[in-house]
C-alpha cells in the first residue's frame, strides 16, 4: 500500500518538532528520510567527512552481523554487554555509584527539553567522537550514551526473570507487548538522545528493541572478538571438573 514515490532508499532520522508534543508519540520527531545511510547520516546533503571518529549510525541489525563476520568476530550477547559495561564491580553506572560525579555528566546524553532543545551541558549535540568520556573500569569507552549498540539476542521482555544464571544467550523467539507479531532485537547503552524525563537508557540495566531491518539516526554497534560458544565453554569446564 505504500506510494510508488516512497519506495527510496533510506533510514530513520532524529528531526526536532520544535513545539510540544506528547512524550508517548516518538513518530513526532522521528521520520523516514531518502537516502540517509551511514555515509550520510541526516540524508542526501550530508556525509561524514568531519565525523570519521563518530560511531556509526544507520546500520541495521543484519548490517552489523554481516560486519562481524566479514572482520571475524561477532556481536556480544545482551549479557555479555551488561557485564562490560557494570565492570567488575557490577556498578549502578557504567562510570561508578553517582549519577553526576562531581556534578558533571559522564556520557553524551540529551540535556534540556527533549525532543526539542538540547543544551548539550555534556559537550555535545547529536554523536560524540568516540573516547571523550573516561572509560570504565574495562577499560571502555562510551558505554553509556552517544548511540545505541546492537545486541545478538532477541528480545523478550520477562527473559531475565528465567533464563540460565551464567552467560545466558538469549531467547529462541521474540515478542515485544507494544509490538506483537514484529520480531525485535535488543539494543543496550542508551544515546544522545535519552533524556532522564524520557528515556534513562544510558543505565546498564536499560533496555531497548528494535526490529533487525531498521536502521536509525541514534544505533550503531561494537563488535567483540570471537571465542568459544557458552556450550564448548561448558564442556571445557565438564572435562577440567
């Protein structure tokens, strides 16, 4: 049912409504913009000639697989992420205990009024170059805020409440109670858009979906290096046992 002339090329892009609109309609500053990709983030005019130390956007969830696997590695799984980003100490906030440690932000979030000003008390406005923000006790940057990073598992919103105790791998099946019947996949980290009146994604426990085939002005990903599946893990800790 979609108009021939729509049937372009394109991604989701981030474009302020600069008036109020209610905070439980996100299509009132988010649009579908011809030919945005990550080569050019906000559409036909632009590139990323000045942003080539910037996270990627635009890049769906079967993009970043392809990616991996192309370079040889993969996407962590949700747990995995979690466990990067609370440290060793299973931190409240991937930077430590305070919210504001010395009154400043530690991630480049959405201050302001959101969705139409932000005062980017944090530095910035829109995507940070990456590693301007101290890194966590990992030693890895940006953890919280700047864009959203793609997860392998699906997403199913109660999964946490039953799955296995160590490195669970996510579900078989997806289901999101907003969306039912769209499969989704999980993001984690928060972006330069969450805003604590609307979204405090920039905490580890935060979650987020997005069906696999979207690509998005605030979502890219980072890879992890391959290693031995949860089931050789297992059977090496059986043998050692």
């Amino acid at each position: 049912g979609v108009p021939p002339e729509n049937l372009k090329p394109g991604s989701i892009v981030f474009v302020a409504p600069g008036f109020d609109v209610p905070l439980n309609n996100h299509m009132a500053w988010w649009g579908y913009e011809h030919y945005a990709s990550w080569r050019q983030p906000e559409g036909r005019d632009s590139n990323i000639e000045e942003r080539m130390d910037h996270p990627v956007v635009h890049v769906a969830w079967f993009d970043a697989m392809a990616f991996c696997k192309w370079i040889g590695k993969r996407l962590p799984t949700e747990a995995e992420w979690e466990f990067a980003s609370r440290g060793p100490e299973n931190l409240p906030y991937t930077w430590g205990t305070e919210k504001m440690p010395d009154g400043k932000w530690n991630a480049n979030i959405f201050q302001g009024s959101f969705p139409n000003s932000d005062t980017a008390v944090d530095g910035y406005r829109g995507t940070a170059p990456i590693g301007k923000f101290a890194p966590n006790p990992h030693g890895l940057y940006d953890m919280a805020g700047n864009v959203w990073e793609w997860c392998s598992d699906w997403y199913m919103p109660d999964y946490y409440k039953k799955s296995p105790a160590k490195n669970p791998t996510g579900p078989e099946e997806s289901y999101d109670p907003n969306e039912p019947g769209v499969w989704k996949k999980v993001n984690r980290g928060g972006s330069y858009l969450c805003n604590d009146v609307y979204c405090s994604g920039y905490r580890p426990a935060m979650r987020m979906k997005t069906s696999p085939d979207t690509g998005i002005g605030h979502t890219g990903f980072r890879c992890v290096k391959s290693g031995p599946s949860p089931d050789e893990i297992a059977k090496i800790l059986a043998e050692r046992d």
